[in-house]
C-alpha cells in the first residue's frame, strides 16, 4: 500500500477480522456445553482472552474510521457533509439496536419485553458516534488541541474511573436509560466505559490524518504501538500499584485488582501494530468487502443465532449444547453463511428495498383501505363505499 493512499486497507482488514471473531465468539459462547469451559485448559483459556480482544477492536476501529472520515473533508463545522452522516447513522444503530430485540409475537399481543430495553454494540457505537460528532462540532471553532483533548480525555476518565462507577445502578433513571450505563439489569455493553475505546480510536485517527503523507508514517506507527501496547499489557498494573503507594489514593489499588480497560487497550495497539505490519497483504477485494459489510453481517448473525422478531434461532434450540468439535466446525460455517449473506445482501441492496418499498406501501394501502371500509360500513353508506372502492381499484390498477 502506498503510504499517501487515502484509503487505510489496514483498518478494513481489522474490521473484517473482528466482525469475523465476534460470530465465533457469540456462536461457541451461546452453543457449548459448559462442562468444556475448563478454565485450566489452555486451549480455552487461549480462545477466552483471544475473544476478550475482539469488542474493543471493533469499538476502537468503528471510531476512528468515523473520525478519519470525517477528518478528511475540507469543510469545518456544520458544513462538513460527513456532521449530517454521522448523526443520520448514530440514529439508525441505535434503531436497528432496538429493532433487533423486538419479539414481534409480544408486539401483537401489545406489549414490550424487558429484553427489548437491554443496551448492546450497535447502540454503544451509535450513540459514540454521536458524541464524536458533538466534540468535533465544539471543538471545530476552538484551538486545534480541543478536539484530541476532548477524545484522549473522556477515554482516560472512563478507564480510571470505572472502579467507582460500575458500582451505581442508576436506579433515579428510567430502566431504557439506565440500561446505557450500568449492566445491572442485563444489558451486554455500556456507553460507559466501552465509550472509551471508541474516543480513544478517533484520538489516533487524527494522529493518521496529520502525519498521513509521512514518508516513515508506518515504521514510526507500528514501533509506538508495539511500545504502547506491551507497556500497558505488561507494566500498567504495577504502575497503579506504585501511584497507590506513592499518594495513598485507593482508586488506584481498585484500578490495578481489575485492569482490563488498559490491559484490553494494550491489546488493541498490538492489533493495530501487527495489520499495519501486514498491510500490504490485507489488499484482497473479499476481505475490503467483509470489512464494509460490518453492519450487515451483524444483523444477519443477531437474527440467525438469537432469533431476533421471532425468538426462534440456534440460541434457542442449541443452548449449551454442543461438543467443541460441532461448535468449532458449526462457528467456521456459522461465519461463510453470515458473510455469504451479507456479501449477497450488499449485491443487490437497491433491489431487496426497492421491493421491501413496495410491500411497504402496499400494507399502508391495504390498512388504510380496511379503515376507510369500516367507517362507511358503520355510518351506513353503502353508496359512499362502493364509490369509494371503485376509486381504489383505479389507484390500485395506477
């Protein structure tokens, strides 16, 4: 890849790759049978960290391929085109995020289950996105070190923090909002802390678009992230055992008895180090495509393994039931169907909402119909129904 491309092929190569371990992780999670959860086994143990790595790659990649973006345009403020983007697509996560946990059988019946307020990835990013874009839009007339200060700053305040936090249940809140910052009712992610790696993606986006021309941009990169990365994996928890010593602040000895944001975010710098590494390699059109198909693909393994609208998928027939032989050849099949899927979805998108369009407007038609029919029935116009169907048919036949 030639280092003054506009187009980071690392970074949909990432994408790709944690889409991909998020379908393993959730199928061998959700299907195996726990007696194989040996957690001295060092091939689970190994699979069980490598999985752990997977949601902050993708929080990290999703904000600082926005940031990158949006950084890119040469407008400031609100007429940079990609403000109106970014709050149009915070919007539809959050949408497809509740829609993917509507039970349509519970809808009939007019109600809501609890489930349905339950906080997971696309709400977290969607909503990230939005507060990204209301840090650029307060930093776009400001000095140029606002806007980082902003990102790097909320990151480090969640991290450190987290020790307090994680203990509020947020009870003054409505459930539905609560939900977004504390997992005391079930919810799988929080805007807090997982904010923190998103912020913490579009801090290092900007760094990409200043030096992007940078003759030596990539070796320069890749030792930092090397550095960085196995500095916070390594020496981060006894460094929070010294600044406990040194200033007798308990939240640091809190910090250093569960250090996984940093030692996550560690991580997540040797994953960059590594796909920049191998970035020339990451070029095949297949995996661009996986990489842009994030979305789609997401949906589609939400609906097929959880049963999203009908409750009916491989969770609900296959909970914990499977050998780790069926669930490493059924998550490896699980992976080429979704992607398959996605990959076809993408082909001929226009067409499926063409006539998704279609049905759309057929079905208002029909229930408008229904009403107008009942109304007349009940006033007794028999004359003003049939004049009303003729004119149906016509607008039908139209």
């Amino acid at each position: 890849m030639n280092v003054k491309s506009n187009r980071l092929f690392f970074i949909d190569a990432m994408r790709a790759w944690a889409i991909l371990m998020m379908l393993q992780g959730h199928f061998i999670d959700g299907l195996l049978d726990p007696i194989f959860r040996d957690p001295d086994s060092i091939a689970y143990s190994t699979w069980r960290y490598f999985r752990g790595i997977t949601a902050p790659v993708f929080f990290t990649v999703s904000g600082f391929i926005f940031t990158y973006l949006l950084m890119r345009a040469p407008q400031v403020g609100f007429e940079n085109p990609r403000i109106k983007k970014g709050i149009r697509r915070g919007l539809q996560l959050l949408l497809i995020g509740y829609l993917l946990r509507l039970n349509l059988f519970g809808v009939l019946k007019g109600q809501l289950y609890s489930s349905f307020y339950l906080v997971d990835v696309l709400h977290c990013i969607g909503l990230s996105i939005l507060v990204i874009v209301g840090f650029y839009l307060f930093a776009s007339h400001r000095k140029p070190y606002v806007f980082p200060s902003l990102l790097i700053g909320t990151t480090l305040l969640l991290f450190l923090f987290e020790p307090v936090y994680k203990q509020w249940t947020f009870g003054f809140l409505p459930t539905g909002v609560a939900n977004y910052f504390t997992r005391a009712n079930g919810s799988v992610f929080t805007i807090i802390p997982w904010l923190g790696y998103t912020t913490v993606g579009a801090f290092l986006s900007l760094w990409f678009t200043k030096f992007k021309n940078h003759r030596r941009l990539y070796p320069i990169a890749i030792s930092t992230a090397v550095v960085v990365g196995a500095a916070l994996i390594f020496y981060s928890s006894p460094a929070f055992v010294k600044l406990y010593e040194f200033t007798g602040i308990s939240l640091f000895q809190s910090i250093k008895s569960n250090n996984y944001l940093f030692i996550r975010l560690g991580d997540v710098f040797l994953v960059f180090a590594l796909f920049m590494l191998i970035r020339r390699l990451l070029t095949h059109p297949t995996i661009l495509t996986i990489g842009a198909s994030t979305l789609s693909i997401y949906v589609i393994h939400f609906i097929l393994l959880y049963g999203s609208f009908t409750g009916l998928g491989l969770y609900k027939f296959l909970h914990h039931e499977l050998s780790p032989w069926w669930a490493i050849s059924g998550a490896a099949g699980f992976m080429f169907l979704c992607t398959v899927l996605a990959i076809q979805y993408g082909r001929h998108e226009t067409e499926i909402k063409n006539q998704l369009g279609v049905i759309t407007r057929t079905i208002r038609l029909e229930l408008y119909a229904t009403r107008k029919m009942l109304q007349l029935l009940a006033k007794g116009g028999l004359l003003r129904l049939r004049i009303f169907l003729s004119k149906l048919f016509a607008a039908s036949r139209n």
